[in-house]
C-alpha cells in the first residue's frame, strides 16, 4: 500500500505542488498569527524586565497595566525609600504620547527615569546612554538614527542611543529620557510620577499605594490586549480550517480519479482499513511538507507586519502536529468514495 501510495504521489505531483504550496501559504500565516499573539506578551515582558525591578508601588486603585497607571506625587518615593526592605526606590513615569519625527507624527511610550538611574539604562544598539536634560535613548522601532531630533510636549529631544526589543501595545517604540524631560512633556511640569520601582522585599506597602510583582504587571498589562489576542486567536481557527479544505479538496479529487484503482484493490482482498490509511498517508505526507514550507515562508513574512512577531517554541511543535490532524481529517472526506468502490467494476470494460 504504501509503494502504490507513493506511486500515486509522484504521478500527481503537480496536483499535489499546488495543494501543498497553498496549505503551506495558509500554515504560513497561522504560524505567524501565534507569533503576533506571542509577541504581545513577549514585548510586555522585556520592558518589565527592563526596570530590573522587584516590586512596583503604584496608586491604590490602579489598574496595572504599564502604560495607563495612575500619577502620583513624586514625593511619596521618601516614603518608599524608608519602608524596611526596601534596597533601592526609583520614581518613573510611563505614558503613551505623540512624537514628532521629521514632521512625522507617531505613537511612542514616553518612559522617564532619573539620570543615571538602572531603571534607565537599557541595552544598546547604538550610541550611548541618557546623561544629561534633552536626551532620549529610543527604541529602533521609532525609525530614526542617533543624533535625530524628536519633538514632543513642546519640548525637542536629541536620540543619543538606539535599543532593541523595547516596544508596548503591540510594537510602540518605547523612548527613554530624564523623569524631569518626562513630567514637562507629560503632566506640565507637575512632580508627579506613573510608579516608584523597588529593588528588595518591602516589609509594608505604605498608605495610599498598592503592590505588584513584575509577573502581576505583565499580567495586568497583557488583559488591556485581550480583545486583539482573542481575535487573532479565532483567526488562527479559520486557517487551520481553510488548510484542511484545501487537503480535504486534493484527496477528495484524487479519490473520485482512483475509483478504478480501488476498486482493483478491494477486488484483491484490501481492506477497507488499509484503503483509507493509503488515503491517510497520502493527505498527511502534503500537510507535514506544508508544514516545512510554511517554517521557511514565515520567516521572510514577518517584515510585514508593524508589530512585534515572536514564534513560541511551542507553535514548531504545535504546527506539524496539526498538520498530522488536518491531514487525518481530510483523509475521511474521501474514506466514502475509497470504501464505496463496486470490485466488479476493476473487470468493467
């Protein structure tokens, strides 16, 4: 079975090319969608991690999410500073604002950190760290070289450093400068900050704020992208559908072409069984070679898209498995006509 299962494969190859290369266009895009949803989380991720941070002191109330907290008076960081545990208190500012680039308006995350400060100084991949008043060290998601000009809440911004991998709400360059430069831009001057970033184990959260982990801020802020994974996600459920069509089509066509070679087969004592694990083989070798085209296609694609993309690990496991599914499937919308086939008909004129 299996040598006339290949035979077939070969005979056909140019109907089996094009059903392959489509369903590797469609695993393709499927393996891309659950890089987007990965690259939600993965992006919220780094910028946490880029506090070097244990715990965040926020204003009661606050939502968590790192790009909405609620401002506070930046002398509630004394106040922090003296709570036993504490190794180190930083004030920040997060908040979502516009930037002007070359006349080019756009969406960054304005972070503010004392000059100097760890929660400041991210990995570079050009230029050097934020020194003095007026500087900016920009994600290279921003487009923009070192020594560019940014204008922002009035104020204008010399980018002396480029790093990486520090984007939020679904690719927005993050742009780090002096908390001062932040508060101007951001609240009018005003001493007020998004949240106090502690290093050691706060004995007591003090009157007014509440605590959260890096893990409880990540969490939080990923909730406020619930509405786009959840689609992203129903999404990535039509094309595994429209791959199995397309499987489900070849195999079916395929079928009605080899009624006559069924029948011969029944004819000579196969069994039902092992005509639909020729079906089976047949269906589940083009999804796992789709499959491999779909790792190497989505590779170049990823450029198409604004946001960040991050293949989990999970989804290279994930993708020939359900390959194997789609292919298993597919294989019974022809189980019919393979079972059907009349023996008489192999000694028919």
């Amino acid at each position: 079975m299996l040598g006339i299962t290949i035979s077939d494969l070969l005979y056909r190859r140019r109907q089996f090319l094009i059903a392959t290369v489509g369903a590797g266009l469609v695993f393709a895009m499927t393996l891309l969608l659950a890089g987007l949803t990965n690259g939600f989380s993965v992006e919220i991720d780094q910028t946490v991690a880029g506090f070097h941070a244990d715990t965040w002191m926020v204003q009661s109330g606050s939502s968590g999410r790192i790009a909405s907290l609620t401002p506070f008076a930046q002398s509630t960081t004394a106040r922090v500073a003296a709570v036993p545990g504490v190794l180190s208190a930083t004030p920040v500012v997060v908040v979502p604002q516009t930037a002007d680039v070359a006349g080019r308006l756009t969406q960054v995350t304005l972070i503010g950190t004392p000059v100097g400060s760890v929660p400041g100084r991210q990995p570079l991949s050009a230029g050097t760290q934020v020194s003095g008043p007026g500087q900016a060290v920009a994600d290279e998601r921003l487009g923009v070289a070192v020594g560019a000009r940014v204008g922002m809440g009035g104020r204008t911004f010399r980018v002396v450093g480029l790093t990486s991998d520090r984007t939020l709400l679904g690719g927005v360059p993050n742009m780090y400068v002096p908390l001062a430069d932040a508060q101007a831009a951001a609240f009018q001057g005003a001493a007020i900050v998004s949240a106090v970033v502690v290093t050691g184990t706060p004995a007591r959260v003090p009157a007014g704020l509440a605590t959260f982990t890096n893990s409880g801020i990540e969490a939080a802020s990923l909730d406020q992208m619930a509405t786009a994974v959840s689609s992203i996600n129903n999404s990535k459920l039509f094309m595994w559908l429209i791959a199995a069509v397309i499987v489900a089509s070849l195999v079916y066509v395929t079928a009605l072409e080899r009624t006559r070679d069924f029948a011969v087969l029944k004819a000579l004592g196969a069994s039902s069984g092992r005509l639909y694990l020729g079906l089976a083989l047949q269906a589940v070798l083009v999804a796992l070679v789709a499959a491999l085209i779909a790792v190497v296609l989505a590779q170049f694609m990823t450029g198409v898209f604004s946001q960040p993309v991050d293949f989990p690990a999970s989804a290279y496991l994930v993708l020939p498995l359900s390959a194997v599914a789609v292919g298993l499937l597919s294989s019974l919308i022809a189980l019919q006509r393979a079972v059907g086939a009349d023996p008489a008909k192999a000694f028919a004129g």
